[in-house]
C-alpha cells in the first residue's frame, strides 16, 4: 500500500549571506542535512561558525533564509531552540562549580526538574562526574 510521508530535513539554507561591517562571513551559502549524522567541514575563516550562530538564531544573516527542524532559523528561532540544541565553541561556564549544581539549575530553566539533570548525564554516559568540578573536565565532556 502506498503511504505518503515527510522526509525533514535536520537544516536547510538558501543563500545565506553574512557582512560583518566590511567583512563577508557568508556569501551565498545553500546546504541541505538530513536527519543522522552529518558534518560541517571547511577551511579557516570560511563561515562554519557563522553559520552554526545563525541557525542557532544567535546572528542575523544579511540576506537568504534558514530551516531548522523544518522551523525559520530568525522568525521561529524560539521553537528551533525548543527542539535543537547547540554546543558553542566559546562557552562561558562557572568552573568553580560543580556539574551537579549546574545541570540542576540548567533543568530549572528549561522548566524541568533536577532528576533531568541526572538523567542527562546518565544517557551520555558523564555520570561519574556528577560531583566534579566544571573546570576539572576536557573539552568534550564540557
Ligand atoms: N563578529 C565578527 N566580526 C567581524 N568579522 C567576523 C566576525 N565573526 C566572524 N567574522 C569573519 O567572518 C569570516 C568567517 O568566520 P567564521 O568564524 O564563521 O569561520 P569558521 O569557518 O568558523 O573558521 P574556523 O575554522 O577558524 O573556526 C572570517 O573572515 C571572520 O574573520
Ligand atoms: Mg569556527
């Protein structure tokens, strides 16, 4: 039987360009990723990081249009927030503190309770550094 369906795509751009004054970031980049694992791979200074703030709605692209989740990366970017998470480069994290603390208070923000902390970090497997200190991480566990 013959059942129509949806193929969503995990990010879709359409000539997105980015000027930092003088400076062009993006010049027209258009890119689909589909659901599963995908990368972002290119050269120093070539926009990756640019890109990745604009589908996270934290820039503003100077012209084109971007979809996350199917969601308009600057008019929808709450709801692309809602549903996707990004893992910034440049993350301002308290390392006196402990992951505990953090995540726990990072749950109440979210609405959620403490136990989601725990349960977070038992599905990526971290939760033997529950009690440790931020500071005392490597980069891939922050
Ligand atoms: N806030 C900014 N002000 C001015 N220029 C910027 C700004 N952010 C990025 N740029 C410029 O935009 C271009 C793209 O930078 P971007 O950081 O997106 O590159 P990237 O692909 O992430 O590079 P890398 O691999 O080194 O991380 C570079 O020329 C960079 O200097
Ligand atoms: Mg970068």
């Amino acid at each position: 039987m013959w059942q129509p369906y949806i193929l969503m795509l995990a990010v879709e751009a359409e000539g997105l360009v980015k000027f930092f004054g003088q400076v062009a970031a993006l010049r027209g980049l258009s890119m689909k990723a589909p659901g599963g694992v995908s990368g972002l791979i290119g050269p120093n200074g070539a926009g990756k990081t640019t890109t990745i703030h604009i589908l996270a709605g934290l820039v503003r692209p100077t012209r084109g249009s971007a979809r996350v989740l199917g969601f308009d990366a600057v008019r929808e970017s709450t709801e692309v927030r809602r549903r996707a998470r990004f893992v910034l480069e440049d993350q301002e994290l308290p390392r006196h503190m402990e992951v505990r603390r953090f995540l726990e208070h990072a749950a109440r923000l979210c609405g959620g309770e403490p136990r989601d902390a725990r349960d977070a970090l038992k599905a990526v497997g971290l939760w033997e550094y529950f009690q440790r200190v931020i500071g005392s991480l490597s980069a891939g566990m922050l």
